[in-house]
C-alpha cells in the first residue's frame, strides 16, 4: 500500500518543513508494517512536497498516523486536503 500525503510549503518556510518532515518519517519508520519511506520536492512546482511511505497494508498506515500525529500536526496547514492512501494495483521493477 502507498501513502502520500502532498503540501504547499512557502520556500521560506521548506528547511524548517525538511526537518519536520524527516522527524515525521522517523517516527512512521517506527511502526509496524512499515517498508520505506521518503521526502520528495516537486521539479516543476519547488512549494509542492510530497511525503511518501510503503506499508504491509492500510490498517498498519492508518494506525501509524495516530501514533506520528504529534509530529504531524504543525504541518497539517500546509497539507492538501485530498485521499492519501493508494492500493497496488500493478507493480512493476527490480526484484519481481
């Protein structure tokens, strides 16, 4: 299962987000049922942001965000209001 989850972030405001960001993957890292995760800036749209992480399934993401909300929270401003959780349904690259 992926999960990303976007934000709007004002370029003064993007090293304080990249620090927030990393603490809030640290924290998801933790829990179970996660695979990987990771921190993406947008080429084309440098304010646009993405977090992004793999998991077992929706229940270990979904219990994993009550457990990062507290690291979550300062940036739930800039988060876009859109789903965030996606189920595989063709997956394709190394190791298959």
């Amino acid at each position: 299962m992926l999960a990303v989850i976007r934000y709007t972030v004002p370029e003064a405001q993007s090293q304080e987000f990249l620090k927030q960001g990393q603490a809030i993957i640290d924290t998801l890292a933790a829990q179970p049922g996660y695979v990987r995760g990771r921190l993406a800036r947008s080429v084309d749209e440098p304010n646009l942001w993405a977090l992004v992480s793999e998991w077992e399934g929706a229940g270990f993401y979904r219990r994993a965000l009550s457990a990062a909300r507290m690291e979550m929270y300062p940036l739930m401003i800039l988060m876009l209001n859109e789903p965030s959780a996606f189920e595989d349904v063709y997956v394709s690259g190394q190791g298959e």
